[in-house]
C-alpha cells in the first residue's frame, strides 16, 4: 500500500519532494520522484508485494515512455501476468502487480479495467500521447484527490499532498461545509476546499492538452435479481467468500486479520483460517467501559476457530491522548468517531503486521444496519395524525438521558429526526449530524446565503438519478454504498490505518462479491426482523451460535459522557464564542444551548458538538 502524488504543468522537484513527504506514512519504505517534461510523479512505497528495490516507484516500461504511481493491490495480478507472457511482448524483471499493471495499459489501454480486480488509485502518464489517466477501484477503498489551479493538473492521495503544490489554493467550500454537518464527512466528489474534488469510484479520468479530456466510469454495480435457490446462492456465496479472502492472502509480509467479534470481521477470520496452513493471527481491542466492550466476543471466535488472538484493553487515556493528533490524519472534517479505536486498533495491529483482512462491507451489501429494520416503521410512522406525530416526540424528548452505546432514548430521537424531509433522505438523517432545521439554526445569515443546495442533501438525488429502475430497496443499498460505506468506513480504514503504515484488505468488497449479492432479492439480505439473513445462514454452525445470533454493535467510543467531563473543557474551548468569532460561519447563541443542555443532561447532543468540534479542530490546523 503506498501513497501517490504529481502534477502536470508548473512545480519542480522540491514541490514534489514536499507533496510526497507528507505522505511518507503511506509508504515508509521508499519515497521516488521524477520531474520529466512538466510531468511530475512521485511515490510513497509501503513494500508488501516483492520487496526488491526494482518494484520502486515512479515504475517505467521498457523504453521509458509510460510511467506509473500505483497505490493498492491488484489481487489477480499472477493470472494476468500469464495473459501478458502468452503475448510474448513483455519482458517482466520484478515479481510485483505494478509492472502487470503497468503492461495491461500498454497492451489494453482504457481496456484494462474488465480485467483488474483490487483495490487501487494510480496515474499512469504516457509520454508519447502527452496523456494522463487516474483511476480508481470500483468501490472506492483507494482514496484520489485532484484539482486544477492556472493550468496546472495536481493529484494526490491525500489532501495534504495537494495543499503542498505551490499553485494551490485553500478557499474553503461551504457547499461541502454544508454536506459536512448533515453528513459527518464531505460527499465525493466534494472536497472542503473549493476546485479540489475526490475521483468518483469506477471512475477513470483523462488529462490531455490542458483539459479532462475525458471523465468515465468503467463500471457501475446492477441490480438485476437472479432467480436462484436460497441453497444454491448460499453454495455461492460461499465459494465467492472463500475465493475473496484466498486471494488476500498473497503478501511477502506478516498478515493477520481484524477480530471484532461481529459476523462480518468472524467471517473473514474463518476463512482466512481454513485457507490458512497455519495458526493466523487476530486482533481485537477492548475498552474500559462494558456498554463498548465487544472483546469476550472476539475471543470467543478466536477460541472457535482456533486462531492465534492478541487482544489489548484501551484506557480512556489512550484514546483522549489522540485527539490532538486526528487532524494529522484526516485533511477534512471527518467525525465519526469511531476512527480513534480504529487507529488504535491499527497502530496494536502494526506492532507484528504490515497486512489485515477486515470485515468491511458487510453491514451495506447485506442490509445489517437497524436502520434497516427502522425502515419498516418509516409508512407506519408517516400515517400518524400530526396529534400523535407531536405526542411521540415530546414523549422522545422527555426520556431520560443516557449515556451507553446507541441507547434507547438515542434512538428514538435519531428515529424521529429522520422524518424533517422527504423519504429518501430519512436514512441519512438517522446516520448523520445536523437535520435541515438545526443547521438554518447553526449557519449566520452571510454563510446561509453563499450556500446554494440549503438542505445539503442533493448528494442522494444524484445517486438514486444512477439506478431508477432498481427497487426502492436497492436504491436504498446503492445510496448506502455511495455515501456511508464510500464516505465514511473506507475513509475511516484507509486514513487510520495508512497512519500506522498498515494494508487493510476487505473480501466483502471483492467486485464479485459485491455484484453476486447485489442481485439477490431482498428477503435473502434483510428477512422478517433478521437482517444479513444469507450471511447468518451461511455462517451458522461454522461461527459460535452467540456471533451469529447477535444483534449490530458499532464500534464505538463514550463520547457522551467525555463531553460533560474529560472533553468539556476542550468542547468549550472549541467551541468558544471568541474561537468562532474566527470565522462568523455559526451563530454562538445555538452553539451554546446545544452546550449547555448537554451539559446538563437534557440532550444528547454528542454527534452535533463532536461534528462542531472537529471543524474546529481541523478549521485550527489546515485553514485558520
């Protein structure tokens, strides 16, 4: 895994040094530049497939006229190889997916996408055509920024490579501010920064005599049903799991696997284990707080299946001490809290591994959210007389506040705020932050003005526009997939665990798999009241009966009670009338009541003070 930066236009080979300098935790290994004909490519290596200096990179053909910075991992890449060598055209002097990869473009040009099956972000640049292509995976796991500024086209994998080309601007985007608070992230293929946007996943861009020549997608998941036998598509499943996570295998690298003791990451754990000719090892941690802890279950599965487990118990210090340190690894407001376990979890991971398998996608593939179950409830609740739709929520509001792990009154609420808008964006509201109303609230009257979309939400019609004749069902997975799962779990994977220099792969995401259970009809994903029921079935008497029987639990941190104890002080700090005078984007007088009612133990407001908090932060470090 490695990180990759250039540009095509103005900057020299110190511009380039900096923007990859910055992403030397991407790839510890071996940082290459080149500076050829206003071309610049550079390269962060993280040695994971053939660990010679000759699979370096910027990587050249043989008369040197194609290069190419490739970040991730093409997992069919021996099959190919054999493809290519049958031509009798190439000569291969590395054992490494780059040079296929690099030879696939050459042979297939634009073709090659039908043939590659990884996770990936890679500009390749052809000399002779005066032609450059990014790309990037079909799901998106792979991050790749872009931008251009006075003619000169700037990429990177990060946003901090960006902001170190001399031509770039920081001009902050409120349109995605805006996105920001509604959805915890920025939507692609927004950035925070106005003329820098996020490759599309499945995406491939041309740039070519100073213009995006082109901008396609390769590929684009369906959902036509297939008519098959629950037996028959679980017999496939199977065999598309197996295949998946065998194909992860490959590394010249220790590897071992993420153990949360959910269904998903002990599915992965299980066949790793099977595919594996000795002990594998899993990882898992635990926290302080018993409403958090999810580690006997990780262990039970280890014991299970007979891995070799390390599991490590986080103090609140740990996790406290990391704050400061967030905005190192996100370039824009992230706030899912969620990444600071993760981080955690990857830094323990990195003290033995280079390489781990997770169980990523599974919750989005396969309905495995409550908010899936809640969407039952969603007619029901919309009959309602208004009388009874008022009563419910000043009933909601008066529950008792609680602080434990998406606690009753949490929900309720949550279900509640869902219900501001249209249907087809109750789903993004139960996930999200700020609802509509709460951020005509937030926003001055000069920030409201300058931003055009009001609700911040046209993100979902632009996708549901990519799939109309799906189900509603479906287009309410696709939704998932594009915002939730593109947004929030693989941004939060990649960036914690690129920190610490460690490879996460996710067989739930193997494009097969992804096609194969988009295709399945509802009741074998979400049946009755049991959701991932294909999954469940499939795992039944291979996992501990307890794995497969509980219910979702996300993998999360007591940010409530941090805010009115441990956090306050920095909350209040942040979060000051004089620390948002900086700006004049938010009204203080709205912030201060959320504030006080959470401090109070009036509300649970931890998602709208945690999402102010972290703009601040990051507003502190890569704007102010």
């Amino acid at each position: 895994m490695c990180g990759i930066a250039g540009f095509i236009g103005k900057g020299s080979e110190a511009d380039l040094g900096r923007m990859i300098g910055t992403l030397k935790h991407r790839g510890p290994d071996y940082q290459g530049t080149c500076l050829k004909d206003n071309v610049g490519l550079a390269h962060a290596r993280l040695s994971i497939i053939d660990l010679s200096t000759s699979a370096n990179q910027p990587f050249f053909n043989h008369d040197k006229s194609i290069a190419l910075v490739f970040n991730g991992e093409i997992y069919n890449f021996q099959e190919l190889k054999k493809e290519l060598q049958k031509l009798n055209k190439y000569y291969f002097t590395t054992t490494s997916d780059t040079e296929v990869l690099l030879y696939l473009y050459e042979e297939y040009g634009e073709k090659l996408f039908d043939k590659i099956n990884g996770m990936f972000a890679f500009a390749i640049y052809d000399f002779r055509k005066k032609h450059l292509l990014l790309a990037r995976d079909r799901m998106g796991k792979k991050p790749l920024y872009y931008g251009v500024f006075n003619g000169t086209f700037v990429f990177a994998s990060e946003l901090k490579a960006i902001l170190q080309h001399p031509a770039v601007s920081r001009e902050l985007n409120l349109d995605a501010l805006n996105e920001y608070l509604t959805f915890e992230y920025v939507p692609t293929p927004h950035s925070i920064f106005k003329n820098i946007y996020k490759l599309e996943p499945a995406v491939f861009l041309v740039w070519e005599n100073g213009i995006v020549a082109k901008k396609e997608p390769y590929w684009r998941v369906r959902f036509d049903t297939e008519k098959i036998p629950f037996e028959d598509a679980k017999m496939k499943f199977d065999t598309l799991l197996h295949d998946a996570v065998k194909d992860r295998l490959i590394s010249d690298v220790p590897l071992g696997v993420f153990l949360s003791g959910g269904i998903d990451s002990s599915t992965v754990a299980y066949y790793a284990q099977k595919n594996s000719t000795s002990k594998i090892k899993t990882f898992s941690i635990g926290f302080e707080d018993k409403s958090y802890n999810e580690s006997s279950y990780a262990e039970s599965v280890a014991r299970h299946l007979g891995t070799e487990h390390y599991m490590q118990i986080l103090t609140e210090k740990q996790s406290l001490d990391l704050l400061p340190e967030l905005c190192n690894f996100i370039d824009e407001p992230f706030a899912d809290a969620s990444i600071i376990p993760t981080y955690l979890l990857s830094k323990f991971t990195r003290t033995q591994m280079t390489v781990a398998l997770g169980g990523d996608g599974g919750d989005e593939l396969l309905a495995g959210y409550p908010t899936f179950i809640s969407d039952y409830f969603i007619d029901v609740y919309g009959t309602l007389p208004m009388i009874v739709k008022n009563m419910i929520k000043r009933i909601a509001h008066s529950l008792p506040v609680s602080d434990k792990n998406i606690s009753f009154d949490f929900k309720v609420k949550q279900f509640i705020k869902g219900f501001e808008l249209a249907k087809r964006y109750t789903h993004t509201l139960w996930l999200g932050s700020f609802a509509p109303s709460e951020k005509r609230k937030l926003f001055s009257q000069e920030a409201l003005h300058s931003i055009k979309d009001q609700h911040g939400l046209g993100v979902i019609d632009r996708y549901l526009l990519e799939v109309p004749s799906a189900t509603p069902f479906n287009q309410l997975l696709y939704s998932y997939y594009r915002t939730y799962l593109l947004e929030d779990i693989l941004v939060k994977v990649d960036r914690a665990s690129m920190f610490t220099s460690l490879e996460v792969r996710a067989p739930f995401l193997d494009y097969h798999v992804v096609e194969f259970l988009s295709s399945l009809p509802k009741n074998y994903k979400i049946n009755g009241f049991v959701t991932k029921y294909i999954l469940k079935e499939l795992m039944r008497h291979k996992l501990p009966d307890n794995i497969i029987a509980r219910p979702k639990k996300g993998f999360g941190i007591p940010l409530s009670s941090w805010l009115r104890n441990e956090l306050k002080q920095l909350c209040n700090e942040l979060l000051s009338e004089q620390a948002l005078a900086k700006h004049n984007l938010f009204n203080y007088s709205f912030v201060k009541q959320l504030k006080d009612e959470h401090f109070a133990i009036k509300q649970n407001h931890r998602k709208l003070l945690w999402t102010l908090m972290i703009f601040q932060l990051w507003y502190k470090k890569w704007y102010h």
